[in-house]
C-alpha cells in the first residue's frame, strides 16, 4: 500500500490570554505575554491508501486540530507533515456561507478548489442529488438544519473525488438512510484505494467502519494500532470515563497534562 500522510513531531502551539490588552502587548512587544498550550504535542501518525483510520479521544484530547493540520487548514508549530494527494475535510458546515445558496455554496467551494465553470455546472447536478435537499438547495444556508448543511457539505466533498478524505463528526447528524448512503460510499471509496480519516464518539461506528484507531489524549498519541487490539482498551477507558464525576474528570485531565507536559496548566484543547 502506498503511504498517503505521514506525521514526524507535530505540535500545534496556541497562547492563552487573560485580556485583549495582554494580546495586543505580546504582538507588539519584544516581551512575550501569555501563556503557550498545546493543542496537539510531538504526534507522530502514518496512514496508507486503503485504510480507514479512527480518531478517537474524549473531548479536548486534539482530534479536530489534528483533522484540520492534515487538511491543511491549520498550520503546523513544529514538525513534518507530509501528505500525498487531494484532502477533502467533511465536517458540519465546513467551509459553508450562511448568506449564500446551496447552490451558490457549491459553486463557490468548486471555484476554490480549482474547478472551472464549465467542470462545476457538470458537477453541480449530481452534488445536489446526492444532498437530497431538494428545492431548499437554493435556499440561504444559514435557513438549513444542522443535518441540512452536513448533507451538503459531504456532498460537495465526496463529489470532487478527492484522495484522502477527513470525516469530522459529520455523519453524526442526519437520518438513518442518508447516513447509509454515505457509508456506501465511503466503503467505495475505500475500495478505489483512498485514505479516509474518519473521527467519531461513536463506538459503533468506529465497529462498523474503521479498519485503524488512533487513540488521542489531551494532544498526544495515546495508543495507535488495528482496530481490535485499540478499540477495546478505548470502550473500557470510556466506560470507567463516564462515570467520573465533572470534578473527577477535571483532576483526570489536570494530572494527564501534568504527566504528558511537565505543567500543572489547565486548558481546553479544541
């Protein structure tokens, strides 16, 4: 198989603020102000073609800044990414204008995309069919339903037929056959040979779908392997989680910090 993305020491750096005026100082200012955290810290992750990899990780562990690195919407601090091939990040709402149409919204993410006139009015019918929005496609989106915007935007996404494909939660919307469709056509694509980035809270469908699980924790690997030897160790993880009272939790992430980071600091990763 060949390898599609390959993460070496990845860290994404973001400071913390207690003010505006302490923001504006650390821009301007030879002095630094703030208070660095990590999203994510030294990650290191390979995915291959083929393959379905689960993120997994409770919230704040990094899964969404890992997705967005890899799609190249955020920049890395520190480290190698190195990625082969088209990404298309599939997440509620990506990317999507809520004063414009479905159809504007189409048109408009092709165009960013690289895609002619004549390519996008090629495509358009079929995006629109497979969103099954019907006449609401030229509608505002900002007058769609949640499940609406993440219909559409996987339609735009798995549409322009990219190599490698992130879903972000987006499949955790929308009704029972439109999700369906959507998995038969990510197990197409699959079968076409292309790397599918799939993050979920859902165990079931980690099950269903994945064939990998990469297990973050508050911004670092965790544990990373087949879908059968990680998975369980997560469920049971999760099990013990969601018993913990919120105090119990918060010393949880406080002391996995203090162990990962040397730091006794208290953030909210996204």
């Amino acid at each position: 198989m060949k390898k599609t993305i390959k993460l070496l020491n990845v860290s994404k750096k973001h400071k913390l603020y207690t003010s505006t005026s302490q923001k504006v100082k650390d821009i301007f200012l030879s002095k630094s102000y703030g208070e660095d955290f990590f999203a994510l810290k030294n990650v290191n992750f390979e995915a291959y073609s083929g393959e379905v990899v689960g993120l997994v990780g409770v919230n704040g562990a990094g899964k969404s800044t890992l997705s967005n690195i890899i799609a190249g919407i955020l920049p890395e601090t520190s480290g190698t990414v190195d990625v082969t091939g088209s990404v298309a990040l599939i997440a509620i709402a990506s990317g999507l204008k809520g004063n414009l149409t479905g159809r504007e919204n189409i048109e408009l993410k092709c165009l960013m995309l690289g895609f002619t006139k004549d390519e996008i009015k090629a495509l358009e019918p079929q995006i629109i069919e497979f969103a099954e929005l019907g006449k609401f496609i030229d509608q505002p989106i900002k007058s769609y339903s949640t499940g609406m915007r993440s219909r559409l935007g996987f339609a735009i996404s798995v549409s322009i037929d990219p190599d490698i494909i992130i879903i972000d939660e987006a499949l955790a919307v929308g009704d029972k056959a439109f999700n369906e469709k959507a998995f038969n056509k990510m197990m197409e694509f699959k079968e076409k040979g292309k790397t599918i980035l799939f993050v979920s809270h859902s165990i079931k469908l980690m099950e269903k779908f994945a064939d990998k699980i990469l297990w973050l924790e508050y911004g670092q690997v965790k544990d990373y392997g087949l879908k059968d030897e990680i998975l369980p160790k997560y469920e049971e993880f999760i099990k013990e989680y969601k018993k913990m009272t919120k105090a119990e939790k918060e010393k949880y992430k406080v002391e996995a910090l203090k162990q990962q980071y040397g730091s006794d600091m208290f953030v909210e990763l996204k």
